[in-house]
C-alpha cells in the first residue's frame, strides 16, 4: 500500500512511519519541519520519500497525493495555548489544511483517509469515561478546528467520496517527543526535568487526570485500521485512543519519583492555564471491540520514555 503521512517527522508520525515501513508499505512523509525533525526518520531511498512542505499548501498536496493508496492526516499545531494565543496562525493548518488535504485526496481518488482527531473536543465533560457519543464542548480554538475537521470528513464520507475514518487522541507520550518543544506532552517535561532534578511545575493544583497512552499503542490502532477489510460503513468510524485509566498529575509525579534514574526534584505550583480541562479519560469500548488492545503499561512506557532521552 501506498501511504502519505502528514507531520510524518514529527513525534507520533514518526512512529508511525516506521511501523508501516516495517510492515512493507511504501511511505510518503509531507512534513514543513517546523516541529518534526529529519532525525525522526530513517534514511530516505526505497520505500520512504519525504516531501518537505506546508499541509496547507496546495501545492505541496498536489505533489505528494497523486498515487496514494491512503493518507493518514497528523500534521497540526498540536498545542491548546499557542491556539488560544494565534488562533488565525493555527488555524491555517488545524482546519484549512485538513480541509485541502481531505478536498484533494477526494478529487484525486485517494479512497482511505485517517484523521487525528483530540479528546480536547470533550471539553471538560464530567460525564467520565467519555463515549465518542459524549456531548462535545470544545474550550480553545485547537478543539474547535479537531472538532470542525471531523464534521468535514464526515461529510466527503456521506458522500462517499472517501472512506475515512477519526482518532480521538488522549494524551499520547513516548520516545521522540520533544520535552523542549511549547508542544510537548506534560511526560515528556517531567520526565525532562526529573531526570536532570530540575523543579517541575504544574499548571493547577495537581488533581486534574488525563488518560495516558503510549505512543506505541497508538499507531498499532492507525496501522490497523488502514488495512481494514471489513465493508465500509455509511456513517464514519470514530475511535477514542487512550488506555481508559485516569491518572491524576499526583499521581504522576509520584510514579515519576519511582523511575530508576530520576533525580530528586522539587514542584512547583502556577496558576491554571487557559483552555486546560480540568480531568479527561476515554471509554475504549469501540476501538477494543476491533480486536485492539493496549499492551503498555503506563510504569513500562513511562521507563522507555525515559531510557530514550
């Protein structure tokens, strides 16, 4: 199969690269490199090409889809506050750009399409676990264009013009995710800091949870659903990825503190940030009834993050 990754060079599209090169497809990688780094990838030649370029230009899709069997859309600016800080500049690439992306690939018979979607679209729902048929309620401009994106998918699927399918992503983590960049996952920064015993600060007081997924775990879901044989259904798959286990910012910490080759460290404490949700954790009935399950333990992808920094 022929496959486009976009954000391919980033944190979870490199992953992602790789399983599906080592499951012998053929892959194209459209990143512009602004947070994903050539690093990230093998080396170019065979089965891995890499067009570097804007997922929002026209230009750049009209290059890279012509051939493809499929693409899994992941390219965004994957952070609430710099969308609560520029929304116009995010949205650009969280919504235009998956707009032109799916428009494209729909005009030139690119059939499968995979999306990755947020749990941000949630908002902070009480009503946990949360269902893909939660009440949505995004909180920043990030959720609404994750949010926007599905109903636009959705609408090239109705019609047929795509089989498609979006990924609710809880809080991803694991090696390759940059704890320097303003993007990055909050294990990433703890675990930046622990092993350095530089302070670690938490927006909040601690108690809001999220549901922690190993980077892993993820991409087996997207791989796994790119070659499904099943027929296609009329209304689009939507999937929650998470493990279904809420873990609180405490709790985190301390499971840090236990990691062979941490140093001490102290917390420090800082006002909510605008746009956070106060607790999140998915109800992965669907995607395990698929046959998917997580194989990482939280304690085990936390140590393998921390063993590749």
């Amino acid at each position: 199969m022929n496959v486009l990754v976009t954000g391919g060079a980033g944190f979870i599209g490199s992953h992602l690269v790789r399983l599906l090169l080592g499951e012998g497809h053929t892959v194209t990688v459209l990143d512009d490199l602004s947070t994903g780094k050539l690093e990230n990838l093998p080396a170019e030649g065979g089965r891995l090409r890499l067009h570097v370029g804007d997922v929002a230009d026209q230009s750049a899709l009209n290059a890279v889809l012509p051939g493809q069997d499929a693409a899994v859309h992941l390219a965004a600016v994957a952070s609430v506050e710099a969308s609560v800080r520029e929304p116009v500049r995010t949205h650009r690439t969280n919504s235009e750009g998956s707009i032109r992306l799916f428009d494209t690939a729909a005009r030139l018979g690119v059939r499968r399409v995979l999306y990755a979607s947020s749990a941000a679209v949630y908002g902070n729902n009480a009503d946990l676990p949360l269902r893909e048929e939660s009440e949505k309620g995004p909180l920043s401009p990030y959720a609404a264009d994750k949010l926007a994106g599905e109903h636009y998918l959705a609408h090239y699927h109705r019609l047929d013009r795509l089989d498609a399918t979006a990924f609710r992503f809880f809080n991803v983590f694991g090696p390759r995710q940059d704890p320097s960049s303003p993007y990055s996952g909050v294990i990433s920064i703890f675990l930046d800091r622990a092993r350095r015993g530089a302070p670690i600060t938490v927006f909040g007081d601690g108690t809001q949870s999220r549901d922690f997924v190993f980077v892993g775990d993820v991409v087996r879901a997207l791989a796994g659903e790119l070659t499904r044989t099943s027929e296609r259904p009329a209304e689009m798959p939507v999937f929650n990825v998470g493990r279904g286990s809420q873990v609180s910012l405490l709790q985190l910490l301390e499971l840090v503190r236990d990691l062979p080759g941490v140093q001490p460290f102290d917390v420090q404490f800082a006002a909510p940030r605008h746009g956070d949700i106060h607790a999140s954790v998915a109800d992965m009935s669907r995607l395990r009834a698929t046959g998917w399950e997580p194989r990482s333990a939280l304690s085990d992808g936390l140590t393998q993050t921390l063993q590749s920094g």
